[in-house]
C-alpha cells in the first residue's frame, strides 16, 4: 500500500467519524426548526372543524387526562409545552391543548 492510498483512507475514515460526530447536532437542528413553526390559530378553519381549543380542560367532549401531549398524533418531545401534530402539517399546537380527533397513544 502506498503512502498515497493510505493518506486517502485516512481522510476518508476522517470524513465518516466526523459525518457521525455531527449527527446528533443535525437532529438537535430538526428540532429546533419544528419549534418555530407557527402556533395553530384556534379560529383556523381546520382547528374549527375539529374543535381545538388550547386548554383541553375548557373542552366539553375532553375525557380526563386527554390533551394534545397525551395524543398519538403529537410529535413534541416529552415535556414540551408545544409541538408538531401530524393532523396539522406545519403548525404546532399546544401541549395542553385537546381537539376531537384525539387518540391514545398506543
Ligand atoms: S390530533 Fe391530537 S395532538 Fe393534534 S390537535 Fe388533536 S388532540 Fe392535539
């Protein structure tokens, strides 16, 4: 093997370990730019027809212990206050916040 080709594997392993080292600053980056999507407008129409409102306790059709945060279609990490909801591409909701197409989390 000649010095060349070892300098080339070299830099190659190189560019895997820091393609690695930088993954999870990648992710932290997807996070960050979920959390500055736009809250949800309860006056949307889409939020209407689905009768979202922000304090699932202000909700007659809520069971208890039923919000946004305990729903299968929320995205936001544990203990977040806001997050994605796969019902609403591009907006968040509120964590504590409830609509009637709530599911639990299986
Ligand atoms: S589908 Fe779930 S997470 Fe989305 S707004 Fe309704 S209750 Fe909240």
């Amino acid at each position: 093997m000649s010095a060349a080709t070892t300098l080339a594997a070299r830099r190659r392993l190189l560019q895997r370990l820091l393609a690695v080292a930088l993954l999870p600053f990648a992710a932290g980056q997807r996070r960050v730019r979920a959390a500055t999507a736009p809250l949800l407008s309860v006056d949307a129409p889409a939020a209407k027809a689905v009768k979202y409102v922000e304090d699932a306790r202000r909700a007659p059709g809520a069971a208890p212990g039923s919000s946004c945060a305990t729903c299968a279609l929320y995205q936001g990490p544990n203990g977040s206050t806001q997050g994605p909801c796969q019902l609403f591409p591009g907006s968040e909701v509120k964590a504590a916040g409830w609509c009637s197409s709530w599911a639990p989390q299986m």
